[in-house]
C-alpha cells in the first residue's frame, strides 16, 4: 500500500493530494454519466439524427438541388387550408375538452378519495385502451349503419340515416374521446393539491360559494389547467390515427399531409419541410406554457 | 338525501345536481365506446348490432383461424415484449445515473430522454423510415423495437426516476460502507426497494409497444407487419366484425394493464 | 479492532461554500472521538469524507498507515450507522445483520452464527426473524448498530445516530453505546450537535464550527477550558459577562477578577464565563472579588428543586436551581437583590477568538 501524497504539492499544503482525488472525481463523474449513454446514443440514432435529416432534406427540391420551395408551397391555398382545418380541430377538440373535463376533474376533486378513485376507471381505461380501438368503437356508433342512425330511425326519430362520422363532427367527437383524459388527470392532480380549508376560508370571509370558487378556486387550478390545455391541443397537431379514420378524407390535418407527401407522393422535401414547422410549432408552444405557467406540460402524463 | 350539504361551504347536493347530471354523462362517454363492442362482437348475424339478436363465437373464430391476423398479433407481443425488456434496461440504468450525477450533464441527459415524447408521432415515424430505408431495417422486427424502445423511454425514465427519488439513497451507501461494490449495492438493495417503479415503467413501455400505431405503419410490413397496422387498414376499408372481437380481446388485456398499474400504485403508496 | 487515523489537511469546497477548511485530526487506536458542531458546521462532511462518500478536494486520510482516500467505500471495512438507521426493508432483521457477512462470501452456518452473536450484543437476539418495519425506533437503531460491528470493521462511523429517539430512549442508548464501545475497543467516530450527549459518549469531543476544529480536547477540558467564546457558548448552558482589562488583572463591572490562570484577560476585552452550577449562593473574599450582584426575578417550585431565575448585571437571565431542603440558606424573594460569588477556580475568561 503506497501513502498517496502529491509530493510535488507539497509546497502549498492545501494541495495534497489535490489531483488524485480530481482524477478519481472525474473518473466516477464519467462512469456513472456513462450509464445514460446507451439510451441516450438510441434516441439520438432513431429520433434525433433522422430529424436533423429530415431538416436538411426540406432545403432541396428532388433533383437535389438546394431550394426553399418547400417552405414556400407552404403558403399555397392547398395547404393553407390544412393548416386552418387542423387548427380548428384542434381549437375545437381543446375547448370541448376543457368544458367537459373541468367538471369532473372538479367534482372527483371534492370527493373523498376512495370514491374518486372508484370513479377515475371511468378516465382510466379509456386511457389504457387502444386509440385503434377506440376509434372502430366511435365509428361503429356513428356511421349511417351505426347504432345512434339505426336506433333513430328505428324509433321514427329521423326518417335518413344523419351524417355523424366521416366529417369534421365525427373526428372531433373521437378526437375529444382520447384527449379527454390527457386534460383530466393532470387538471384533477393540481385540483387536489389545493387546500380544501382555503374554500372555508373564502366562506368564512364572506364569499358565497360561487365567488369563492371563482375568486378562490378557479386561479388556483389555471396551471393545472395550463398544462392540460397545453398537452391536448399540441397532441392534436399532430394526430393522425383519429383523423385519418373518422375524418373520411374530408378533414385536412397536418399529419396526414405529411403522410401523404410520402406515401402517394414520395416528396420527401415536401414532408420534411412540413415536419420541421410542426415541430417548431409545438416546440414554440410548450416554451410558452412553461414561461407562463411554469409547468412542465409532459410532467406526468403518459 | 338531496337537501344536504354536500360541502363544508353548505351548498346541497340539490343545488348541485345539474353538476352530477353533467358529469355522470362525461363518464358515460368515456367509458361506453370501451365496452360497447363487447357485446356486440359476439353477434351471431351478419351484421354489428346492439343489442346483438343471436349470440355466437363467429368473429372469435374468424380472427383466430386466420393466419394473417395470427401473424401479426405474434409481431406485436414479440415486439412489445423485447421492447419491453430493453427500454426497462436502458431507461432504468439512465434513470439510476441521471439521479446519482449532480449538475449540467444530468440535467441535459433528461431533456434527450424525454424529446421522444414531445417529439409528434408522425415526425418520428417519417424519421425512421427513412432512416430504416438506408440501413435495411423497413420491415423488421429489429427496426420496430428500436423505434418502440425509443418511444417508451420517457415513461421508464420518470417511473424510476419517481421511485428513486423517494428512495433513500443512504441505503445504497450503507450497502457500500457494509462492502458492497456500487453494482452489487445496486442490484442487493436499490432494485428491490424500485421494483414497483420499474414494472410499472416495464408496463408503460409494453403499452406504448403494443398500442403504437403511425410508426408501425411506416416501418412494419409483409410478414412483419403489427397487429395495429393491420387493425387500421382494415377500419379504414371495410368494417368488418373481425375486428369487433380482437377489439374486445384488446379491451380485456387493457383491464388487466390497468389492474396491474393501479396494483403497483398501491403497493407504491403502501411502503 | 484498534485503527489508527490520521487526517491531514482535508478541504472541501461546494461552490462558494467551504464544508471542510484544511481541517487535520489524529484519532487513537481504540479511542471514542465525538465530532461535535452546530448544524452546517462540516462534521458530516468530514464523517462522509472517512466513510467515502465524499471526496475531499485535498488531503489525505490514513487508517493504520494506509491511504483511505482513493479506496472505494466498499473496500473500507468500516461500520456505519446512518442518522435513520438505513436498515433494508425487504429484508428480516437477521438477513440485515447478515448482509455484510455474505458479502464477504463467510459460509452460511458461521454466518448465522455471527449475526446470532451481534443481535445478541444489542440484545435484539429474539426478534432477528422480524421484518424491519416491525420495529420500533429504538429496535432499528440496534440492528443498524449490529450491522456494522457484526463483521469486525475497522472503524465504527456513527452520523447523530439517536436524533430520531425520545429523550429517554436516547440517555439510555448513550449509556449502552458507552459500555459496548468499552468492550469492544473498536476506534469510533460519532457526529452529534448534542453536546451533552458528547460529553457522556466521548474519550475525546473535536469541536467543529464553519469546517474548521475549533477545539479537541477531553471533555472536561472542553468543558472546563473552552478555548474561545463559541466553545464556551457550545458548551453547557452558558451566559457571559463583558470583562475589561484592568492595570492589577481584569474587572468585571469595576471589581477584580482572580481566575484560576491568572494571566487571561490581563490585556484584551474579555468574557467572562456565566454557568448556573459554577454559581455560588455565598462566599468569597472580603475585597469582594468574583461577586456579581444580581436580583431574583422568579422563584418556582418544581417538586424536586426550586428553580430560581435571575437577573445578572447586563439584563441577561439565567435559571439557578436550589433543593428544597433550603441547605443554602433562605430562598430569596420575587425582586430581591442577591449576591453571588465564583470560586477563581471556575473563573474562565474567554475571548471572541481562540
């Protein structure tokens, strides 16, 4: 066993030792940050790089040849058009969440925990559920064929079949079934971290209960509500599945473009060009909601 | 019953009603297109109905007795069990360095390894296939648990993440004071204290496999095609029964996912 | 086992803060060091820094002649026991105890055998098949304490290891740690911020403010001999009266001062050392030396001794106890001026730094 005493540190007493134990430092500070390098090398492989690819493909038209072309048929009607729609969608889907969601969110929140536990398999299994799934389900209720169109007409409601699927109403009632619980459970974690004996308070100092839950409550339960907001409608930018089974060709949605641009197309640049400003958009966004809020927005949502 | 207070503010469940009304039909909403095609996949006629006229096991049998849905219902279990095993391996060990390192490096490592979930679906897809159409792996099976193992990350890395930081690391470092090697302390003291976490990222990361869609579209095909993929052409051209059945199949293995987690969130909450 | 150490010239810095200021120690073979401090002081640090979970940004630790600081925790051969005792919960009590005896590969029956024997030394023999969540407070901190003599470390490090137990459990913990390290032997470090604890515990008490040792010393030199202000503050329940430097030796409030030295205070602003035991209810020389004038502002009745709270010269409070067989004499009453008088042996004069 060697004394490992820096010898030529020892003019300043302080430095005994002092770069050995450096050495050693760094050595255990690389070893354990090594641990995150094989998942880290996978993501950069399967997501990163090909993004970066993807980004320097959208600068070159198909013969190769650099161009901005493809960010400037982006203002062309057709796609114009796509862009609206799909935020329109999501605008629509966002709000209908918001309105639904809120009141359950709320009322679980006031319940005892046993029974909003109970009550939160009603949110729960839809989110293990399958979207595919999901989807047949809505368009096995909604088509001309479907359950409401059949019993309607068999009960001499409507004389035709209404047109409940295949359009922007079917898409976005199946848009709203998926986003749903993204909206509730993390409104529903920041509802119940507000202290109920802040409600009592507000009574106590005179408010009724709606003053109290708008004066109290509500700002208490915007960031919570922040980031759901924030979650359903950058998920809906970019959905595909939903759309492109029950919107029936007639809802443009920014995916699908993309989508198209490749599968009948095999405009890469096109696609490429598109993905990049989705992800910009996304990304703007996000950054936004944590600068205002101050919530990490993915925190704790599957 | 009506005329009590339903709050320590006093405000009656009467006065509330159109709130209970309100939201008992947002979780009928939720909930029905989960349990709906149930009953209706085992319809003995021709057509979907409910309530279905005749029973019967047709649809069980025709998803069963083809080789093709077979096929691919196979592809997806193995994909999302390898996808399982790798991302639990790499997500939890990332995990374990992100919580052990302090400063800048962690803190960036974390950002990389929640990108995939920020990232849309549809971008990531395009990705690989592209990138897949250079390397040879469109339409492997190696190609789809990379991608999956890489969209499943996130959920492994907060599960452990959560687990650990509600962990008390001093029992890893009694473990090494008492001669353990900071592997074997690892492996002895810290993984079974995190075991809930870790399954319970294990059963995100099976989920995000088995559930996947845009990317299995991209990068699946022939003979390696997803049990999702298939699903989706066939709602998207014909609405075929068939699917009703492997809908209600899915739901089932979807009510024992969840038992499972909320099983692994009690016993979290237990300790 | 008897481990010698030597600590030379550790520092650690993070950031701007300094944990550890240069700070050499030596421990004897066999000797009960208490690292005594304020919370933040660096006692932890320096604990941390033997056991290997903190690596000094210089210096070096010897353990009978071997450098420590570059061997990896594990390969130590310390016993630690942690503030919350760290006990594994999915393992039995007996499993715990055994743990270290499997990691160094001892055969199963001599293993059992030895846990048998280290449960026993704790007297926590009859419940080793428990689970550890069956125990109470005081039950872990001995299994913890098993654990880390169970495979002869060493050295045995312990970080404030009774902070979580009831006053009562703790004094009767202090005494069956004092009579285990006594048969044992084995060289103990203890990091405590309770001084009394240290005083009970310790063959010596390192004191320790803002990463530097302020004082080492026996006990009762701690005690009786503080280096400066802080120790004395530290130490014992303690007020101070300001002291000048007088042309024949020091003053306090214009009356001399005989202290037991001597020459302290002769020439700087001083302290003088205030502690209620050291208090006398008469005496003194006629030249009314050493006398400090004070008024009784409360007089209380507790059943086994009067306590009687005081009022020295420059405001400050001080609670004296009396037995109620009145053997000093009469009570004082409510508001009474009374005189009270310090032997020159106990007349310790401090000054701000050492």
């Amino acid at each position: 066993m060697t004394m490992a005493i820096d010898l030529k540190g020892g003019a300043a007493p302080a430095t005994l030792n002092e770069r050995l134990l450096k050495r050693h430092d760094r050595r255990e500070r690389t070893a354990l940050s090594l641990l995150t390098a094989p998942g880290a090398l996978l993501i950069l492989v399967v997501l990163i790089l090909p993004i970066g690819w993807l980004f320097w493909l959208s600068f070159f038209d198909a013969s190769g040849e650099p161009t901005l072309a493809n960010y400037a048929r982006m203002l062309r009607p057709v796609y114009v058009k796509t862009f609206i729609s799909t935020f329109q969608v999501a605008g629509l889907v966002t709000a209908a969440c918001v309105l639904l969601g809120y009141p359950v969110a709320y009322l679980l929140s006031q319940l005892s925990e046993r029974t909003a536990g109970i009550l939160m398999i009603f949110v729960i299994l839809p989110f293990w559920t399958s979207v595919l799934v999901r989807t047949y389900a809505w368009l096995v209720i909604l088509q001309r064929t479907g359950l409401i169109n059949t019993w309607l007409t068999g009960a001499g409601i409507i004389e035709e079949p209404m047109p409940l699927v295949h359009n922007l109403l079917g898409t976005v009632i199946g848009m709203v079934h998926v986003m749903l619980p993204f909206l509730i459970l993390p409104l529903y974690a920041s509802m119940r971290a507000i202290d109920p004996v802040l409600m009592r308070a507000a009574a106590n100092c005179g408010a009724t209960p709606a003053q109290a839950f708008r004066q109290v409550f509500l700002p208490l339960s915007l960031p919570g509500l922040a980031a759901g907001i924030g979650l359903v409608f950058v998920l809906c930018l970019g959905f595909f599945v939903t759309p492109a089974l029950l919107g029936g060709g007639r809802v443009a949605m920014w995916a699908m473009q993309i989508a198209d641009n490749i599968a009948v197309y095999g405009n890469w640049g096109a696609a490429s060009a598109l993905g990049v400003v989705l992800l910009a958009v996304t990304a703007l966004i996000l950054v936004v909601l944590r600068r205002i809020f101050k919530v990490d927005t993915f925190g704790g949502a599957r | 019953m009506l005329g009590r207070p339903a709050t320590t503010t006093q405000i009656t469940h009467l006065q509330r009603l159109w709130l209970y009304v309100l939201v008992g039909l947002v979780l009928a909403f939720l909930i029905i297109p989960c349990l709906i095609v149930i009953p209706m996949s085992f319809s003995g006629s021709q057509y979907l109905e409910f309530p279905p006229r005749s029973w019967s096991l047709q649809w069980y049998q025709a998803y069963l007795g083809s080789p093709e849905w077979r096929a691919a219902t196979f592809v997806s279990f193995r994909v999302a069990l390898l996808t399982t095993l790798l991302a639990t391996v790499l997500g939890t060990i990332a995990a374990y360095g992100i919580a052990r390192v302090r400063g800048l490096l962690p803190a960036a490592a974390r950002g990389v390894f929640m990108l995939p979930m920020l990232v849309p679906l549809i971008l990531v897809a395009i990705g690989c296939f592209f990138v897949y159409a250079r390397l040879g792996l469109n339409g492997t099976i190696l190609g789809l648990v990379l991608a999956h193992t890489v969209l499943a990350l996130p959920f492994v890395v907060i599960a452990v993440s959560s687990g650990l930081a509600s962990y008390d690391m001093n029992q890893e470092r009694v473990a090494q004071s008492l001669g353990a090697s900071r592997p074997w302390a690892f492996l002895t003291v810290t993984l079974p204290q995190i075991k809930l976490s870790v399954m319970s990222g294990a059963l995100f990361a099976f989920v995000t496999s088995f559930d996947e869609v845009v990317v299995a579209l991209f990068i699946s095909s022939g003979e390696n095609a997803t049990l999702t993929r298939l699903m989706f052409a066939n709602i998207r051209d014909q609405i075929d029964p068939t699917v009703a059945a492997i809908s209600s199949l899915l739901i089932g293995l979807s009510v024992l996912l969840l038992v499972g987690s909320q099983l692994l969130r009690r016993g979290g909450e237990r300790r | 086992m008897r481990s010698k150490v030597a600590i030379q010239k550790i520092s650690k810095a993070y950031g701007a803060f300094i944990a550890l200021d240069d700070v050499s120690l030596d421990i004897n073979p066999g000797e009960f060091l208490t690292l005594l401090g304020p919370s933040g002081s660096g006692k932890t640090t320096l604990l941390n820094v033997l056991a290997g979970f903190v690596r000094p940004d210089s210096g070096s630790v010897t353990v009978d002649g071997t450098e420590f600081l570059t061997l990896p925790p594990h390969r130590r051969n310390l016993g630690m026991v942690f503030q919350n005792y760290a006990l594994f919960p999915h393992m039995s009590v007996r499993s715990n105890v055994g743990y270290p005896l499997r990691l160094r590969g001892v055969p199963k029956a001599e293993l059992d055998r030895r846990a048998g024997e280290a449960l026993d030394l704790v007297q926590m023999g009859h419940l080793a098949d428990r689970g550890v969540h069956e125990l109470s407070g005081g039950q872990r901190q001995r299994v913890a304490l098993a654990r880390a003599i169970v495979f002869e470390p060493s050295m045995l490090l312990m970080d404030e290891p009774l902070s979580a137990l009831d006053k009562k459990l703790r004094e009767h913990m202090q005494l069956e740690l004092k009579r285990l390290h006594q048969r044992l032997g084995t060289t103990t470090v203890y990091v405590t911020h309770d001084q009394r604890e240290a005083l009970t515990l310790s063959d010596r008490i390192a004191l320790i403010n803002g990463g530097k040792v302020v004082q080492l010393g026996t006990p009762d030199e701690i005690y009786d001999r503080p280096r400066n202000k802080f120790v004395a503050d530290f130490i014992g329940e303690t007020r101070f009266l300001p002291v000048e430097p007088g042309a024949s030796g020091p003053l306090l409030y214009g009356r001399a001062l005989k202290t037991r030295d001597g020459a302290a205070g002769r020439n700087e602003k001083s302290w003088l050392v205030v502690r209620p035991e050291r208090l006398r209810w008469r005496g003194g020389d006629d030249d009314g030396s050493n006398r400090i004038d004070a008024e009784a502002t409360d007089v209380i009745y507790q059943g086994d001794s009067y306590l009687i709270t005081v009022r020295l010269p420059d405001g400050a409070e001080i609670d004296l106890r009396r037995s109620p067989d009145m053997a000093g004499g009469r009570l004082p009453d409510r508001g009474e001026g009374i005189r009270l008088w310090l032997a020159p042996e106990h007349t310790i004069l401090v000054t701000d730094h050492a």
